[in-house]
C-alpha cells in the first residue's frame, strides 16, 4: 500500500507492487503445464514456450486491468472497466495470434509459438507503461 513512497520510478514501482503476481504466475504456470506436458508428451521447448506464455497472458491480465482502471476509474463501474480491461485484451491477444499463426506457416509451429510469446510480451510491456503513469497519479493525488 505504500509503494508511492519509495523513491524511484513509476515504472518500478508498479513492477515491485506486481513482482508477487508475476512469481505467483510462474510457481501456476509450471504447476498447470509440467502434468499434461508429461501426459502428451511434449518437448521441453514447448513446455518452456507454454509457461512463458502463461506468464505473459497474466500478466497481461493484471496491467490491461490497470490501464482499464486508469482510463475509465470508476465512471462505468465495475462491469464497464470490465469490458474496457476484455477490449485491450482481445486487441493484444488478436495481435499475438495473428502473429503466431504467421510465424506457424513460415517458420515451423514452435517459432510460431515463440513469436507469439514475444508479441504478448511486447504488448504487455506496452500495457505496463501505460499502467504505470497510475503510479504518477497516486503521487499526485497525495
């Protein structure tokens, strides 16, 4: 609750309040994926790819929920920030599909799986810094 007052940037404070979330994502990711990656026999590249896109699809999750709070706060209520929050979801995770697909039929099913892990990262990161000026706003505020 008191990340405002350490004295660095938005960004790396927003990074310390979610660096739970992020570990959380890991310790799910791993406990979701290493059991049916057994059971269908698949190679450690696509277990590795598999988790890091959980990772990523999380944490996507958590900032896209930011970025909603931050734009539109309380003015449509819980369901609207919802739905703002599913919009730039559906956009990032469009975009990454998209790209996977592409990388899919040119490069082989795992690059097109890596492509897609670094596009969700990249949008991600995007939605992270835009999260991030919430931060600058908290200070504000006080």
């Amino acid at each position: 609750p008191y990340t405002f007052l350490i004295p660095d940037s938005s960004f790396k404070k927003m990074w310390y309040a979610t660096k739970m979330e992020h570990i959380r994502a890991v310790i799910d990711g791993i406990l979701m994926t290493v059991p049916g990656a057994v059971v269908l026999g698949l190679t450690p590249l696509q277990i590795v790819l598999i988790i890091l896109l959980y990772i990523c699809l999380m944490a996507n999750k958590l900032y896209y929920f930011m970025v909603a709070d931050l734009l539109v706060g309380k003015v449509l209520g819980t369901v609207g920030r919802s739905m703002v929050k599913l919009f730039f979801q559906g956009i990032a995770i469009g975009i990454a599909v998209l790209a996977a697909v592409l990388g899919g039929i040119f490069l082989g099913v795992e690059a097109g799986f890596a492509i897609m892990c670094a596009a969700t990262l990249f949008l991600t990161f995007l939605g992270a810094l835009i999260a991030a000026s919430a931060f600058e706003k908290m200070e504000v505020m006080d």
